[in-house]
C-alpha cells in the first residue's frame, strides 16, 4: 500500500488525511505539537462565508459551507458525539462600493444556489439596527487626526448572507477529523516535528523523513501542509516553488458584545466590513465579540521571518487599532481591557489563494499558503488533495493536463490548475476575500 507522509497535523492536514485514508491510501499524519490543531488553526477565527474576488474560490467555499452543515455525517461520527458546530447567524459584507463587480460575485453565487441578498444603506440599519451606516473610507489610524471625522457619508450597502456564519471551534474541528481519521485508519505521530526529508534508496520509498528523535520513517508519497511553517518545509525537503509563502502576523482581539442579553443572547451576524477594515463575530455564547483586521491600505502588513518566534499575546497597538475601529461601526461597544491573540496566516503574496498542486519533485506535494481564508474550504483541499494525488501517482500530468473535480456536495466543477505553482499574478484584493 502506498504510503503517504503528511507533514502538519493542522485542520488541512487531517483532512488530507482522513480522505486518503477513505481512498484506501495508509496516510501518516506527522505534527511538532502532542495534539493536532495547535498551529495557525487554533487561531482562526472559523468564519465560513463564500463572498470571494474569483469564482473558484466561491465555489470551493459554498462546497466547505455544505460540508460543516453536515458535520457528523461527513465525519461517519457516532451518534451523540461532541463535535464543532457550525453556528449560523449570517455575514454582512459591507464592501467599498456596490458595483459590477459585487454585483458579478453575487450573481456567481445566486448560479450556485447560495442564498444572497444586496442590502441598501437603509435597510442594513433596519436589520441591524445597533449599527451605525456612516462611511469611514478611507480606512485610518486612530492616531490620524482625522480618525474621528465625520465623512458626511453613507456605505455603499452590503451584501447579506443569512446562512453564513462559523465554525465553534476550528481546534475541536482538527480534532474531530482526528478521530474520523484514526477510525478509518490514519496514524497520527504526534509531539514530535519533521527535523529532516531525503530522497530515499531506490528501489525503496521515495522519502526518508527524520523525526526530532532521531526516529525515521519512509514514505512513496509527502505532502507539505505545515501551514506558517510551509515555505521552511520546502526549503527542508530542497523544494524550490516558482511562487513564494509567507507567514504573517495576525491579531484578534475581543470585547464585550453590547447587543448580548440573557434572554435573547447576540443579534450580531458575522461583519465583514471592508469600509472600516475589521471584521467581527460572536464569541463565548455571544457575550464577547472578537475582532480583526482586513487589512487597510494605511495600515503595515508584519511578515514574519521566523513563525517559531510568534509572541501569541494581542499587542497594544492591534487592540486600540481594532477596537477603535469597531466603535466607529458600533457606538455601544467599549474599549475594556486588552483581551486577544496573535497567529499567523501563511500567505501567497501572489494573489492570496493557496498553492494546491504537485511539485516538479515526484511524490512531493504542496496544500500551502493559504493566505488567512481555508479554514472554512479545509475539508474540500482535504478531498481535492487526495484526488491529485491519486491522479498524478496514476501517470497524468496535471500540469499539462489539469485535474477537475466535481464536489460531491454542491456539484461545482473544479478546476484544480485554479492552484497551480506555476501560475502569473492576476488581479486580486490582497486580503483574504482573494
Ligand atoms: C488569526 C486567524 C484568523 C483566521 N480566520 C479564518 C476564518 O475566519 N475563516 C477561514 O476560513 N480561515 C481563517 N483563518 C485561516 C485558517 O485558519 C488557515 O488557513 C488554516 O487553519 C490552515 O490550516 P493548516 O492545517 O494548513 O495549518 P496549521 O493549522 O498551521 O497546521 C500546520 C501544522 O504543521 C505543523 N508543523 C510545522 N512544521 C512542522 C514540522 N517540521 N514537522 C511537523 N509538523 C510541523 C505545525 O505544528 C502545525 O500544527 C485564520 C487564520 C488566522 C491565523
């Protein structure tokens, strides 16, 4: 049986994984950690939206949107099983303008069947009352001396998903496709990281991988999933990519939600809210909201030499930045003690959309870069990986000829080249909207 090493037991990892596994592949997850989901996707905010630039990206995150809908089924779990949940209170998306271009993305996403509405000004104050619709573009520092000004104007609108929402908790999730994972025969070799990865003896394996304690083991077949931590595997394995990943600093802070009651718990749907640059959600049972950044112009992205170096804790300057912000959109809130944390996304500086492809290595793959948004499409890369793999080890070139895979959830044809490495610079936001 082929053997495959997976390197990263983050949320991808495991998914990888475990659809392997049901590909009757032996699949060997490898993590630093002791337990899996304690890299960047204990940080992730879990949110599944599919507002995306491109259509692809739409379309895989209306695919992973089914798949959370149906947790316990996709994972065969048994009943009473205490797994995430997908909690659904709807995104609004309130973006620069309402224009060709917002309303293309949400035709694209009427044609999959998504439930989408584009709200005027007027009625995104009558849903959601607590909001205040004053336009703050452009974005700046609250220690700009404008920052308090009054723009005289409204936003644009938003688009209005009602049965977007997230994911309680992407490390239970990892967890979750762990045990989906080891019931179908995935082993998991946990506490202890990749160290070093050789071409193998022919004619055995392809791979030789050397675990921190000094043990090995031999693989035909590795894919690179290391999340922050992917361009320095690449570098381990002697793997040059034509495109570049990168990890960069996060922050998510929280505060008290304003609009919380005991009785009626939090009215707050999930916002994204381009115009301000933040986006929020309900935390803790809604008690809480937690918020981060889109990342506005004026604002400096931290890229991050070493991810082994991260300060996890929310520093002083991300938490008045993005709380000062979320005042500006909802006046109730306010400012409390610094309460949040720092993670990392891998990004594609490219074009902010992940790396899902082979490599001119043989045998060496890539699920990488995933630029802050793929928590939410990790059990369909899980899916589409497992596919590539079966077919490149079959003989195709997917380079030449690209592999396309129709989501079993939602029928979407993927074209699995949208990924590939070797591709050039096309437009794209620089966010995680892609
Ligand atoms: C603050 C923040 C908010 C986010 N919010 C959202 C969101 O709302 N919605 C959304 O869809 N996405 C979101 N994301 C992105 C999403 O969380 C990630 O795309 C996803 O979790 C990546 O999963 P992964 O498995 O690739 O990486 P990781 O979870 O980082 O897993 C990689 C694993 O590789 C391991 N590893 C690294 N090197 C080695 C080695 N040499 N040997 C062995 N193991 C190794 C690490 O220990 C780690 O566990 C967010 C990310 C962050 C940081």
């Amino acid at each position: 049986m082929v053997q495959v090493a997976i390197i990263g037991g983050g949320v991808i990892g495991c998914a990888v994984g475990l659809e392997l596994a049901r590909r009757g592949t032996q699949a060997h997850v490898i993590d630093r950690n002791g337990e899996v989901g304690h890299g960047s996707t204990s940080a992730s905010c879990g949110i599944v939206r599919r507002f995306y630039s491109t259509r692809t990206m739409t379309g895989m995150a209306h695919e992973g949107a089914a798949v959370w809908a149906d947790w316990q089924s996709y994972l065969r779990a048994p009943d009473g099983a205490d797994l995430a949940r997908f909690e659904r209170p709807g995104m609004l998306f309130i973006p620069p303008a309402i224009d060709d271009r917002v309303r293309g993305i949400v035709a694209h996403m009427r044609e999959l069947g998504v439930k989408v509405e584009i709200l005027t000004p007027a009625e995104v104050a009558e849903r959601f009352p607590f909001m205040d619709i004053a336009s703050h573009a452009p974005v700046r520092d609250p220690n700009d001396e404008d920052f308090a000004d009054d723009t005289g104007r409204e936003i644009a609108g938003a688009v209005f998903e009602p049965d977007a929402g997230y994911v309680v908790s992407p490390l239970i999730a990892a967890r979750d496709l762990r045990s989906a994972g080891e019931r179908e025969g995935v082993r998991f070799h946990l506490g202890c990281g990749v160290a070093a990865l050789r071409a193998g003896a022919a004619p055995g394996p392809r791979f030789r991988l050397t675990l921190d304690d000094g043990s090995a083991l031999d693989a035909d077949v590795v894919v690179n999933v290391a999340g922050p931590h992917s361009s320095l595997v690449n570098r381990m394995a002697g793997v040059e990519l034509p495109i570049e990943t990168r990890p960069l600093r996060r922050e998510v802070c929280a505060v008290g939600n304003p609009t919380w009651s005991e009785s009626d718990g939090s009215t707050i749907p999930v916002v994204g809210d381009l115009d301000s640059g933040i986006y929020f959600r309900p935390e803790s049972g809604g008690r809480d909201l937690i918020v981060g950044s889109l990342d506005p112009a004026c604002d400096t992205f931290e890229w991050v030499d070493d991810p082994d170096a991260l300060d996890p804790s929310c520093s002083v300057a991300a938490h008045e930045r993005q709380v000062m912000r979320l005042m500006k959109r909802l006046p109730e809130v306010r400012f409390g003690p610094r309460r949040g944390i720092a993670g990392l996304y891998d990004v594609t500086p490219l074009d902010w959309n992940p790396i899902i492809d082979k490599t001119d290595t043989p045998g060496y793959y890539v699920a990488i870069g995933t630029s802050g948004s793929s928590f939410k499409t990790a059990p369909v890369i899980g899916q589409v990986m497992a596919e590539l793999i079966g077919a490149c080890e079959a003989g195709r070139d997917h380079d030449a000829d690209p592999l396309h895979v129709i989501l079993p959830r939602t029928g979407f044809d993927l074209d699995v080249s949208f990924f590939t490495r070797l591709r050039s610079a096309r437009p794209s936001t620089g966010t995680v909207i892609g």
